[in-house]
C-alpha cells in the first residue's frame, strides 16, 4: 500500500467497512480516527468550514499535522468532520465521503452516492447499494478457513443473514416465530443445512427464537462465541437468504452472484424500498416465499468499479 490516509470513523461498524473497503482497493495505506459525533455537525455538516466555531477534544488529541493525501468518511454525522479537516489543512485534504451528506456537493473533492440517493454532481460517482469488501478471493479463503464447521451439515447448504430493527420499525415476537418457524420449514423440506447468523443490530427478541433452532438438525446458529465466520458462510453457500433492513448485508450478499432471497423484516423506508425495488429488478434478489431456485447474475462488484474511477481522478490532480 502508499500514501497515508485517514479514515474518521465513530466506530459504526458498517461504514467503517465501507470506507476501509474502499481506501484498500485505491491501495491507501490508512489509518482510522475515531471521534465522537458532533451534534451540531450532524445536523449541519457545512459548519466545519467555519473557522474557530468548532472546537473539539479530538483536533487536538489526533487531528493534527503532518496532514495525509486523503480522508475517507461515510454517513451524514461524519461529513462535518472532513469538511472540518479539508480547511484545517488549508485544502491540501482530498476529501472523499460515502453516502448522501444533503449539503451542497462542493463542500467534497469526492462523492460516492447509492444510487437510490437524491445528489447528483460532476464529483459525484454514483454507486448501487454500499461499498463492500466481498470478492472471490475473500469467499474463497473464509469458505476454506470455515470448512471444518460446518461439515457435519448436508451438502446443499444456505447461509441465512439475520438483521434487527431499524429507525421506525421494531421487530416483535410473532414476526421473530414466523421467520424461525418459516426457516424450520425449509431446512426439513428441501434437505439443506442452514448456516445462521446475525448482525449487532439483531433484537435479543429474534436471537432468542433462534436460539431455538441450533436444537434443529442441519441447522448451525452463530452465536457469538469464536471468530465471526459470517463471510466463510457467504463464500460455503449455494443460496443466501437475507433479511429486508440491511442494505450493507444485502449489497455483500449479492456480491457473490448466488442467488439472494429476501425476508421481509418490517416496513422500509422510501430511500430502502427503492434500494430493494432496484436489486430485483436486476435479476439480483427475489422475495422468499419458503421455495428455492438457482439462477445467474452479474455480481456487484462496485467497490473495484468506484475506486477506479475515484483513482483515475486522484492520479489527474497529483494526489496518488
């Protein structure tokens, strides 16, 4: 890897990945800052831009020469913190921000907006869904790394990715039975091994009626205990099953070019729903309806696709 590059982060961990994927396809030796959000920047990123009226703990403590080539941030409550940076360094910060910030573009040198957001400009680069770090070298070796565990599961095996609530929308005990009985169903009548696991958003609601099926034979539940073999499960699959709330895991699952199934897991927003609308119509995703079929796509691949453009654009202003 080259040139030194920041990645300011409040630990989230989904756009934290995403920005992580990106600097490493752009080959960015990178290190992460972590800040705590600024309510005030949240809610008005363009504020970073004035001098002295923001002040923080963390510009002393870690924001401070020798200032790196570029800052990488994703989501809205990040934005004011590299608008903040691109001035403390008089401009000589390439700014490069992921997702939709709903400010004038021109505050960044770069944009990566999900296609199903509104912004559009000529430092825009429009991606579909969210920057992921799946590709066919990385299913490999996790599916390689994870072989051992599940094993003892039949051949035609089908990883199940299980989400939680989001803003709005909370998951209640009847709609965490029908997706553990709808899955009790289909591990019995298709002859299949079920590979479960969950994300930290996951409801203790759901994770206790999945607890229920690790009792199931050809079912194994990741509970938390040992590394994490979510990827390995991607890369073991023949089929994956998604849950409707996350785009990061949706966008990772279709990465793969397997066939992706979604449950529905409360009502999404505009902004999600055209998302969802958008990997279907593609070919990409189907809805679950307790049947399962094989089909081809072309897999996303739009971390490689977005960091080439965003290269070729750096290499033109000399800063890589």
């Amino acid at each position: 890897m080259r040139d030194c590059c920041w990645i300011i982060s409040d630990g989230t961990i989904g756009m934290e990945l995403q920005c992580k994927a990106l600097a490493e396809s752009l080959n960015l030796k990178y290190q992460i800052k972590h800040i705590s959000p600024s309510r005030i920047l949240t809610a008005l990123p363009q504020f970073g831009a004035i001098p002295l009226l923001w002040k923080n703990k963390y510009y002393t403590k870690e924001f401070y020469p020798p200032f790196p080539k570029v800052s990488i941030t994703c989501g809205r409550r990040h934005a004011g913190f590299a608008i903040a940076l691109k001035r403390m360094s008089k401009g000589k910060v390439s700014t490069i921000h992921i997702q939709d910030p709903r400010i004038n573009p021109t505050f960044f040198d770069h944009l990566v907006i999900p296609e199903h957001d509104p912004s559009r400009g000529k430092n825009i680069v429009i991606s579909k869904g969210s920057l992921t770090k799946i590709n066919k070298d990385k299913l490999e070796a996790e599916a390689k790394r994870f072989l051992g565990l599940v094993n003892h599961l039949p051949q035609r095996r089908i990883a199940i990715n299980i989400g939680g609530s989001s803003r709005g929308v909370a998951i209640d005990k009847a709609s965490a039975e029908k997706i553990v009985d709808n899955l009790t169903l289909l591990a019995k009548k298709s002859d299949c091994g079920l590979m479960v696991t969950t994300s930290r958003r996951t409801d203790e609601t759901i994770k206790y009626q999945l607890r229920k099926l690790n009792e199931k034979q050809n079912v194994l539940v990741y509970e938390g205990i040992g590394p994490n073999p979510y990827i390995g499960f991607l890369g073991l699959a023949e089929t994956i099953i998604v849950t409707s709330d996350s785009i990061n895991m949706i966008s990772e699952a279709c990465s793969t070019g397997k066939p992706v199934y979604i449950i529905a897991l409360g009502k999404n927003n505009k902004r999600k729903q055209s998302f969802l609308d958008a990997m279907q119509q593609e070919g990409r995703t189907r809805p679950f309806d307790g049947h399962l079929q094989s089909w081809t796509y072309e897999a996303l691949n739009e971390t490689e696709r977005v960091a080439a453009i965003i290269r070729e654009k750096l290499s033109n202003n000399n800063v890589i």
